[in-house]
C-alpha cells in the first residue's frame, strides 16, 4: 500500500496570520510519517484494539489492550482465550490498532498525534513463543503474575496500513514496508521532560529562537510542542496570530545532552544575531 497525503484545513489560529512572517528558506527537517507512527507506538504499551464482533455480527468491537512490539513493528499481545477480542479474532482475523499520544491537561487532543495500524491477528507459532514473552514483559512487566497461565496466548497483529494522524494539517496513509523498516526516534523516552523543562525554564530562549532561527522577529511568545532527533516544534505567538512552526537542529541528535548542546548554541547564535539595545 502506498503513502496517500491527505490535507485538512488548519484552525485559523494557527495558520500564522501574514505570510510575511514566516521564514523564507528551505522548510525544516522533519521525521517521515512512518517515523513519527514507529516513534508513537515504540512510546506506548497500550491502545484500542478492534476487532469484528461475532453478535451483532461484523460490528467494530474495542477493546483497551497491553502490547509491545516486534522487530518490524508489528503489536505483540498476550490474552486470554476466553477474551472476546480473541474469539473474534479466531471467526475474523482482521483487526486494528489505534495508538494515541498523551495529552496533557487543558491542551487539544485533537491536536495530539494517533496512529490506527490495521492488518490480521494470528497466534503465535510455539517456536516463537520464548522471544515474544521476554519482550512482551519487558514492555509490560506487570504482566507476570499471569504471563504463564495456561488459558492466554500470544498474538501478533501483522501490519498490512497504516493510517497516520499528526495533528491538524498533517496526515497520511503510511506504508507497512516503510514502517517496518522504519526507527523509532531515540528521544522517544525523554521528550516530554525536555519539552517541559524547555517551557518551564527557557521560554525567553524559546522566543529568541523563533526571532533568529525561525526567521519571525516579531514573536512575542512561544511553546515547545515537540522534540525529536531532526529538530522541535513550536507553537509562536506575534502580533499576527500564532503559528505552529518546525525548528530544525544544526545535526541530527541522539541523547537529551545532544539536545541540549544544540539548542544552547542556538540561543546563543540568536542572542548574538539580536541587535543591541
């Protein structure tokens, strides 16, 4: 299946108000699609699965399940045979996965990242069963009390789309090739703390930032939204409206050091670019 872009109108209130404040040059680099969807699901243990009930018949049927994840991305869960998904899934195999992004209080959660994997559920072969436990509890570890019950089993939802939803202005339908050999982004386990420490203790450097790096010298406020290895996203305010905007880093980082070493240089770049008073 090939990545279809889809387009979708922004909120006015972060279309960014007058053209002319946003930056000229090359757009910022950004994670590809199927990126962001392995990065999402790499960052959770927990989604909606659905699968097609039995009574009524061919209903969407969900159900809040545990998981973690293969090699090539595909959602590995452990459940009881007598479990309603499961006997759906042994009448009907086809099945989805819909995996979402916190959202933190007062904020959009529609503006919050999702990703909906949809393929086939099958049990797992004997011989894969060792290696599929150990990552199973390593992603669950509360599970085992129960991980050698007798009447549960493994299963592995084999990923054939994926449907892709960053937000406003921006999804797709990704590729299961490309996200299989997709990597998740190595800030997966720290970008929430950096983002809230950036917000609660550099916001003025946030600013500066978005007047030098980010071409809008008229910005008077901004909010970290997203860090990631290529670069951040910020959510600028001027006297034009707010605008959501892509940040880029210098280089590609990979630790929450490197994070900090790269946006140190940048305020600093900014603060020396800034004219004097």
């Amino acid at each position: 299946m090939t990545t279809r872009p889809s387009t979708h109108q922004v909120p006015e209130a972060l279309a960014g108000g007058d053209s002319d404040d946003g930056p000229a040059g090359p757009p910022a680099p950004e994670p590809s699609h199927a990126e962001r969807c392995r990065t999402l699901v790499a960052g959770a243990n927990r989604g909606t699965l659905c699968t097609l009930a039995a009574d009524p018949p061919g209903y969407p049927f969900g159900s809040v399940a545990t998981f973690a994840l293969s090699d090539v991305g595909d959602p590995l869960f452990f459940v009881s045979l007598m479990a309603e998904h499961t006997q759906n899934a042994e009448r009907d195999p086809r099945a989805s996965l819909l995996v979402a992004e916190p959202v933190a209080e007062g904020s959009d959660p529609l503006a919050a990242g999702r990703v909906t994997l949809l393929g086939d559920l099958a049990q797992v072969a004997g011989e894969e069963r060792d290696a599929v436990r150990d990552r199973y509890l390593a992603a669950n570890p509360t599970a085992a009390y129960y991980i050698d019950f007798g009447d549960f089993a493994f299963y592995r939802l084999g990923v054939k789309a994926l449907r892709y939803v960053g937000g406003y202005g921006r999804m797709s339908w990704v590729d299961a090739q490309a996200f299989a050999a997709a990597e998740a982004d190595p800030l997966v386990a720290s970008a929430s703390g950096i983002v809230a420490h950036m917000n609660d203790d550099h916001a003025e450097a946030l600013v500066l930032v978005c007047r030098h790096q980010a071409e809008r010298p008229e910005t008077t406020e901004a909010t970290m939204s997203a860090v990631d290895r290529y670069g951040f996203e910020v959510v600028a305010t001027s006297p034009s409206g707010r605008a959501g905007i892509r940040i880029g880093f210098p280089e590609p980082v990979v630790t929450p050091e490197e994070v900090r070493a790269a946006l140190v240089a940048m305020v600093r770049q900014a603060r020396e670019a800034s004219p004097t008073p």
